[in-house]
C-alpha cells in the first residue's frame, strides 16, 4: 500500500539527531506525536509530515470497519445426520424412562442409573441402580420398615 505523505498529518519537529558515518548521514526527526521520521535532510521547518501517525490512523479505520461487519455463518439446515438423530431419540427415551421410574418411587432423578443394552438396535433396558437413602427405604417400606 503506497502511503501519500501529503496526506499525512503536520506534527511539530521536536529534535533532530544526526546519525550514520560520512556519506550515509540520516536524519531522524522526533515529533511531538512520539513518531520518528527519517530522512536524508534535516528539515528547515518546524513542522514535517507523519507518516506514522497516518498509519496509525488507516488501522484504527480498518479496525472500525472490520467491528461493524456481520459475521458471515454457514448454512447447515439442509445437512440431516442420521446417526446424530437416532443417538438424540435414543438418549431421549432413556431419560425418559429414568424420569419415570424416579417419578413412580418418589426420588430424585439423579438417584436412578439406567443400563440399556446396546447391542440391539432397540436400546432395551437391561437394569436400573436406584439410591435410596434412609428416609426413601423408610417412605417407601411404610410401617413395614425395619
């Protein structure tokens, strides 16, 4: 990208340092923006174009525009996974299933594991592990309790 120094802003010329041995002399001139500019000559005004400061000012432009665009997604609602859907039916039936038997003897749902056979395409249920804590044996049981 070519930089047009006419276009830079004016910053007051704060020093100018000679450097480099004779024949390859530079100028550097430190600005009062904190940018450096050099050149082949000294400058004979008190003001100079800052090439910096205009680049610092292009990026902050960027940076804005590039914050205001919109994200651009892709569109997966045609793709149908057939494996993902039958997986979510699946796990849906079985919390279904440990819902209801928590339901049906009062606990909660985190107390009840449920193993499914996995080999067969139904997903029967083999077993299920219920936690009963004292009070649940005790609810449960009725008077019958020990």
């Amino acid at each position: 990208m070519t930089i047009s120094k006419k276009a830079a802003p004016q910053q007051d010329v704060v020093e100018v340092i000679r450097s480099g041995r004779w024949g390859k002399v530079e100028y550097i001139h430190k600005l009062s923006c904190g940018h450096a500019e050099v050149r082949k000559r000294a400058a004979s005004t008190t003001k100079i174009a800052c090439e910096g400061c205009l680049k610092a000012e292009m990026g902050t432009q960027m940076l804005v525009e590039l914050a205001g665009a919109k994200p651009v997604f892709a569109d997966f609602s045609d793709i149908h996974d057939e494996i993902a859907s039958y997986v979510a039916s699946y796990e849906q039936d079985v919390a279904r299933t440990k819902a209801s038997l928590a339901k049906k003897l009062g606990i909660e749902v985190g107390a009840v594991d449920i193993y499914v056979d996995e080999t067969s395409d139904s997903g029967k249920v083999v077993q299920a592990v219920v936690f009963l804590e004292a009070w649940d044996i005790e609810r449960i049981m009725g008077s019958d309790s020990i």
